[in-house]
C-alpha cells in the first residue's frame, strides 16, 4: 500500500469516527421490533443492508470503527507508555530495579494474555473503556524488552558516555540522547499495539467476553455468524472488510522505513 493511499485510508477511518462521535453519522437506528426490517440485503435504503434485528448494518460499521480507533488509542498509549517508562528505568537503573522489573516482565509473560485482559477488566469493571485499559495494560512486556536492549545499547555509545562524563543531568540525557533516538522504536511499536488491541477486541467481543451492549465490530461478527447459515451473509461480509482495510493500513505503516525515522 502506497504511502499516499495508506494516508487516504486512516484519514478516512478518523474523520468517520469523530462524525460517528459527535453524532453526525452513524445513529441511524430502525426499530427493533419491526420485523419487515430485518435481514434485508444491500439496497438503496439500507446500503449495506439490515441485520437480524432491522437494525442498519452501515450504521452499526460506522459506530464500531469508533471504537475500534478508540480501543486502539487508549490501549497503545497505556501499554507502550508504560514498557517506555519501565525500560528506559532499567536500562539507566539497572541492578535491583531492572531485576525486579524483568521478573514483573517474565511473570505477565507467563500468563496467557487473554486470561490476563480477562482478570484486569474483572478488576476495573464491565466498559469498553476498561477493555481498552485492560488490553494496554496487558501488553507492554514486549515494548518494554525492546526499549531497554535499545537503551542499554546507547547508554553504551560514546556521546552518552561523553555527556555523563562531563556531568550532565539524567533529565538532559534522556531528553536530548537516549529519547530521539528511541522515537522510531516508539512510533514502530506504537502501531502494533494499536493493531493489536484493535483484533484482541474483536475477538474478545466475538468469544462473548468484551461488553455486550456496544456496536463494536466483535459484536456484530458474532451476531452475524449466527445469520451466517441462513443466507444473510453482507452484515459479515462487510464488517469484516471494515477491519481489514484499518488493519492493512496500520500495518503497512510499520513496514515503510521512511515513516518510521524520528
């Protein structure tokens, strides 16, 4: 996917989200109890057609790639935030700290991640907003690997040494050596993780373990699968090339080298 393109297509899942935010699109809801509504196919009313309960399946799209994006950001920002943080602070500390934060590390690691978003979420409560923390919270084992052998790499190299030797702060250090060169591993890591949580909500809501009252992709595959066998195909069909498209596009961005320079 081209640079231009892959641009094109974020920009649109965006300013989709914020119109389906601020109620512009999106809200388009039949009644639930008409029947004669329900499981229409693709026409020039309902354009990708209705599901099983009349309700509008665009409408539904539109609302899930809401959430989608906001599954996304909450839980990339929280994760690699926190494994940035952890392994700046145990590349510079080492010793104690960075044993005991490479054991915290091996421990999650040890658990299977699905039981471990499960057990976050039980703590914090039902929400989409929780799914969101506990997916963040969940995964920053694998950024917090990275930024430390990439920290202890350049605390090695000879402009931090210089600059340690000539009795510059720890603030000063990590604000103009090890930080700008830790942006692109950052960034890199900042768009697998938004990957990540996006399909790790999709699942869990498709499994029946995310919230049930949200028009989340997950819950519309789920619903759909169940329609599936009767013929009533476009509600999947099309949801699922919703979570393709932003999948591919966010992808391809950790793939392009030049947009990955700090």
């Amino acid at each position: 996917m081209s640079r231009r393109l892959r641009l094109m297509v974020l920009l649109g899942y965006a300013g989709i989200a914020l119109a389906a935010w601020a109620g512009w699109i999106g809200s388009r809801e039949w009644p639930h109890d008409n029947l004669g509504n329900a499981s229409l196919p693709p026409n020039a009313i309902a354009w990708l057609g209705t599901d099983h309960l009349g309700r509008d399946v665009l409408s539904r799209i539109i609302q899930g790639s809401r959430i989608a994006l906001m599954v996304g950001m909450v839980a990339a920002t929280i994760s690699v935030g926190i494994g940035s943080l952890f392994g700046l602070l145990a590349a510079w500390k080492g010793g104690l700290l960075d044993r005991f934060l490479l054991a915290i590390a091996a421990t999650i690691t040890a658990i299977p991640g699905i039981l471990l978003v499960l057990l976050v979420g039980w703590i914090l409560g039902p929400g989409i907003w929780t799914t969101a923390i506990a997916i963040g919270v969940a995964s920053w084992v694998g950024t917090f690997r990275m930024v430390r052998t990439e920290a202890l790499r350049l605390h090695r190299e000879c402009f931090v040494e210089a600059a340690i030797l000539e009795g510059a702060q720890t603030g000063r250090i990590l604000r103009h050596h090890l930080l700008p060169n830790l942006g692109a591993l950052c960034k890199v890591q900042f768009l697998l993780h938004f990957v990540y949580a996006i399909k790790a909500e999709v699942i869990l809501s498709f499994l029946g373990l995310g919230p049930a009252d949200t028009s989340s992709w997950g819950n519309i595959m789920a619903h759909a699968s169940y329609d599936l066998p009767n013929g009533v195909w476009w509600p999947l069909l099309f949801t699922t090339i919703a979570l393709a498209g932003l999948v591919l596009a966010l992808q391809s961005s950790t793939h392009s080298p030049s947009d990955t320079q700090p």
